[in-house]
C-alpha cells in the first residue's frame, strides 16, 4: 500500500491472451481488497467476485484449481479463480497483523506467500522461511533466511507522525526462491517517504532458509510473476509494472496500473508446469510492495 502496509498482496495466474494486441493476464488481489485480473501490458484491472474478506499475501496454485492465499490474520485461505470467492483451509500457526494496534503483530506474524515446485512456502515478518501444507493451512519452520526482520510495527506511528511501512515480495523462478525486500517511513502530510532499510533482492535456499544477497533493487516492489521467461515486478510507489533482471536487481517500467485498482503485492512464479496435484500451467504470484494493511492510501 501507498498507504497501506504492504501495497499489493497478491498471486498471478497466467491466462491465455485474447487479442494480438493484449498482453499477459495475471490473477491478483488488490490493496483495496478485489480480486481479479492485470493486463500487464496495459496495467488494466477487471474485477471478478466480491471484494474479499480478508487481507490477503501472495496467490500461488492450490489443489483442484484453486488458488492459495495468506491472510493477515495468519490462515491459508483457498480463492476459486472462476467466482473470487475465497474460503478458509486453515489456521498456520502464524501470528495475527490484520489491524494493528488491535492485532500483535509480533515476530512470528504472517507475511508471505509463495509456491516452488509442488511446495508452499511463507515468510513471518522476522523474515523466517517456512513450508505450508496445502490441505491443512499448518506451517513448519524450516528457519531464518538472514534478510532484515521488519524494523517496526507495519502501520504503527512514530513521534514525528511519519508511520511505517515495508515492501516485501517472495517468489520462484528458474527453480529458485527469490525474494525483495524494503522498509520506509511515510509522512503523510507533505507526502514524503523516507528508505530505513534499501531495497535489496534475495535468492533463497529453500532446504535451509538461508538467503544470499543478489544486488540492490528498485523501493517498494511487491509483486513479482513470471510470464514466458521474463519476470514482472508491480511497483507500488511507482504505480507501474516493470520487468525484473535477476542478474542485476535492475527493473524497467512496462505500464502503469491504474489508482483505482489499488496496489499490487507479492509475487512468485516457477517458469515450468508444477506436478499434477497443482498442474495450472503458466501459473505465476504477484505481491504486494508498502505494506500497511488496513489503512486507505489518502490517509
């Protein structure tokens, strides 16, 4: 959120393109709570279903077509891509950050969300790894990946009035989990964002956690899917869809999506089919950047 905490949370799946001109179509959940579908190409988004229940991080394929989503509040929801109905698996064990101050939101909190090979996996705000079973919602720790923990509470409020945010998305390609990572201060009045902790991307062993810092990368990413080889990151600040290198950490803007879509979040997506039980070919997760969950981005 560009004011919410996590701009964008959401997953992308990959649909087949209608027209020469149209370009790739994601699966995604908006800041403003709505489910539906980005053109990348144009940063288009059309609406399917009600507006979802939850606050929600990160998409990745389910069983039976389904896509998988982290809530706020620490359950693994299930969303049919067809309706945009969501429905609860599952509790994971995480803690609750739905609403602070209401919420904990302590270390253990849910963060994100993301899919490799067959495998589930999300993050806590400490920026520990975990494995998700999909038919139960329960998560294992598998332990800490060394990026930043999350400096302050996301929406909480500093004695200067400025508030804090971070960007996050988790993701898979090239058979690898990868990760982005950012924290900021936000003054709502003049608009002005400050960078705490610069946003860098991660690769992730995901046997053991451990994360390996690949380079700096662009503020407030929060979404990245994969299409045909080539990676998508939704920029929230910046309000645009840029192609991610790997190599160098380096984007370049695609498109703009629009600002009543909302913002975008985070993102994952393996470049090869998953196995049966989750064979949605072209499937990709788009993430969310500023997190701040719950409050409206004119505040």
């Amino acid at each position: 959120m560009i004011v919410p905490q996590k701009l964008l949370s959401s997953l992308a799946l990959v649909l087949l393109t209608t027209s020469a001109s149209a370009g790739p179509i994601v699966y995604v959940v908006t800041g403003n709570q709505q489910f539906g579908t980005v053109d990348l190409a144009t940063g288009a988004f059309s609406q399917i279903g009600p507006d979802t229940p939850a606050g929600e991080d990160g998409l990745v394929p389910g069983p039976n077509g389904s896509l998988l989503t982290l809530t706020y509040s620490g359950n693994l929801d299930s969303i049919n891509p067809a309706t945009g109905i969501a429905s609860l698996i599952g509790a994971t064990g995480l803690a609750d950050c739905s609403n602070f101050p209401v919420s904990p939101c302590g270390p253990t909190s849910a963060n994100e969300l993301a899919g490799l090979g067959g495998t589930i996996y999300a993050t806590d705000i400490s920026n520990n790894l975990y494995t998700v079973n999909p038919l139960t919602g329960a998560a294992t720790l598998i332990g800490p990946t060394g990026i930043p923990a999350v400096p302050a509470i996301p929406d909480s409020t500093n004695p200067d009035g400025t508030f804090n945010a971070f960007d996050e998305s988790l993701f898979s390609a090239r058979g690898s989990l990868y990760a982005t990572f950012d924290a900021i201060k936000i003054n709502p009045s003049p608009f002005t964002v400050t960078t705490v902790i610069s946003p860098d991307l991660y690769e992730i062993n995901p046997i053991t956690g451990h994360a390996t810092l690949i380079a700096p990368t662009a503020l407030t990413i929060g979404a990245v899917v994969g299409v045909n080889g080539t990676l998508y990151a939704f920029n929230n600040m910046a309000g645009q869809v840029a192609t991610l290198n790997l190599a160098n950490g380096n984007t370049t803007a695609v498109s703009n999506f629009p600002p009543d879509g909302g913002l975008l979040v985070q993102g994952a997506s393996p470049d090869t089919p998953e196995p049966a039980s989750f064979a949605l070919v072209g499937i990709g997760i788009a993430a969310v950047a500023v997190r701040r969950r719950r409050r409206d981005t004119q505040r």
